[in-house]
C-alpha cells in the first residue's frame, strides 16, 4: 500500500535564527511518525537575512526539503498560498518557522483525519500570554465585531496552523482572490474541522514582523474581504440623516412662522455642519475602501513571483 505523505508548508521572513531549532523539532516529529511520507516546503517570502542560505543548505542534506523563494516580499498569506499551491502531499500542513506552532501536535491532527474522519483540523490559542495586552484587547474586539457583520464564522484565537486533507486545500487554492484574508478563506470553504486548544508559546528566536499598524490593516482587510455590512450601514446613516433634516426644517419653519427670524444659531449650524461632513467623508472612506480591493482584484495581478526553487539548486 501507497504510504501517506504529509507536506508541511513553513513560510519564512527573515527566519534565519528559528529555522535550525524548527527543522530539529520537525524532524524529530517526522520520525516519531514512521509509517508517514514526508515533505517540507519551506517559502522564503524575500527574506532580507540568510534565510534563503539555511533553507538551501538543508535541502541539500535532506531530499524531503523543497523550498520556493519569492523574488520580494509578497506577505504570508502568499507565501501559504504559494505554498499550498505547490505541494504533492496528501495531508498538508501549514506552520510558523518561529515554533509558535509546535510540531507537537501533528501526530494527534493527523490521528484526529484519518480515525475520526475530519477533513481539516485547526489549531487555537486559548491564551495570548506574551502578547501586549492592548493588542490582545483589539484583536479580542476585532473578533467581535467581524463575527456580528460576516456570515463566514471567524474563530478568535484561530491560527494558521491546520493540517488538512488535499480535497480542503484544492479548495481553498481554487479561491484566486488577490487581497487574501485565510482565516476566513478557510472556513468559507467548510468541511468538517476540529479545533484543538493550546495555551500561546512565546517564539524560539527572532523578533514578530506584526506590527500594530500591519495587524489594523490585515483586520480592515479581513472586514472588507468577508463582510459588505458596512457599505450597508453607511447607507442607513444617510437615510437617518435626511430623516433628522427633514423634521428639524419643519421646525425651523414653524419656528420662523411664531417668532419671526431672529438671526442666532451660528455656532450650532457650524457643529452640525462639520458633523454632517465628517459622517459623508467616513462613508466616502467605506465605499473607497471596497472600490480599492475592487480595482486591485480586477488587475489580476499574479499572487506571488517566484525566483528560485530546489530544482534550481544542483544537490
Ligand atoms: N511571515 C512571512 N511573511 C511576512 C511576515 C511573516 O512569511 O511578510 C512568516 C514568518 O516568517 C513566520 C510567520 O509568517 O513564520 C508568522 O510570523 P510572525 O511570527 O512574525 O507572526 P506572529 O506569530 O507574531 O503573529
Ligand atoms: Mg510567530
């Protein structure tokens, strides 16, 4: 009988302090796992360090390493789906180079596909220990709010670390949307999933490339990309707009008509004035915000570039 192949797709920015400790920790998991093939895809979305050094130098001492290397930075929801895209395993798996995601559990997320019948099986910390709490109260919001507006359920805490079955990821490759938002790509796509908890492990080495302003632009993005709730809400505030003019010109009138027109009022008119204005501009913000992602879906720009690959290298 065929053996199994797991593939396991490590996207890496500047990674070249965690990759030697993640590369021990997986193959030691790997050969815990005897009767599994596996694969590890590693992809170096333009690394500005040696990453792109300690990845080839593996692939040349282990033939289950393959690797693509972007020619720049294209972000790690491309670097997963450049990765997705281009491996050969039955079971794939999508993990951190930083050991945030611990190979650990792999044996368990694979016990969970192929005894219990899942299709896919997520990870989520039930913890944000090591996280600055002002962050974990934003993204705790966050969560709030995206899952009020999207029918497309986002599980707070959910990682990028899956394993799943190859029908999943064809699925989730046949997704070709330019500004990609995975978590909910994933579960936009269904299948049954199980979600194993796990308490946050602080990274091995290196530093986070999230920062706060990257992390408030991947949520608007999340929010655009899942839900077009707010262009409908910035509809429902015009129309109450009109509402509330339409009586307070009654009752200017009325006003007018018993007392006469004493000239006064300036200091209220300019407050409504730029409340008024503000609100416009807020909803002109919305709609320019989907327009954006409209016009950038509509290039069709190629998600990721690679420059090389492990078969450029003679092993
Ligand atoms: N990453 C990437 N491209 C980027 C930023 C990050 O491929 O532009 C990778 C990074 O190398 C790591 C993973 O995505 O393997 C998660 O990044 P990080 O640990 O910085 O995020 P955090 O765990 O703090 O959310
Ligand atoms: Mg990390």
């Amino acid at each position: 009988m065929k053996k199994d192949k797991i593939s396991v797709i490590v996207s890496c920015y500047n990674e070249e302090a965690s990759l030697p400790y993640f590369y021990k920790e997986i193959t030691t998991v790997a050969s815990e796992m005897k009767e599994i093939d596996f694969e590890f895809m590693f992809v170096n979305d333009g690394s500005k360090d040696k990453t792109l050094e300690v990845i080839k130098d593996l692939a040349k001492k282990d033939n289950r390493v393959r690797f693509i290397s972007f020619s720049r930075n294209f972000g790690k929801e491309a670097a997963m789906y450049a990765g997705l895209e281009n491996v050969t395993g039955d079971y794939i798996t999508l993990m951190d180079a930083d050991l945030q995601d611990p190979p650990s559990m792999l044996p368990e997320m694979f016990r969970l596909i192929k005894e219990e019948g899942y299709d896919s099986v997520g990870t989520r910390r039930v913890s944000r220990k090591g996280e600055p709490p002002i962050r974990s109260f934003f993204a705790r919001c966050f969560y709030k709010i995206i899952n009020k507006m999207s029918k497309v359920e986002m599980v707070d805490g959910a990682r990028d670390y899956r394993l799943m079955t190859k029908q999943v990821v064809d699925s989730i490759i046949s997704l070709k949307e330019y500004n990609r938002y995975s978590k909910g790509l994933f579960s936009f796509v269904g299948f049954e999933t199980k979600w194993l908890e796990y308490e946050n492990v602080e990274r091995v080495a290196g530093e986070s490339k999230w920062s706060f302003w990257k992390l408030f632009k991947y949520a608007i993005e999340g929010i655009v990309a899942f839900t077009t709730l707010p262009l409908s809400i910035a509809a429902v505030i015009g129309v109450l707009m009109c509402l509330i003019a339409f009586i307070a010109i009654i009752v200017i009138i009325v006003k007018t008509l018993i007392l006469g027109d004493p000239v006064g009022g300036w200091p209220s008119m300019v407050c409504i004035l730029l409340f008024v204005s503000g609100i416009q501009l807020l909803c002109m913000g919305i709609i320019g915000q989907y327009l954006a992602k409209t016009y950038l879906e509509t290039k069709k720009r190629p998600i990721y570039i690679v420059k090389e690959t492990e078969k450029d290298i003679e092993k």
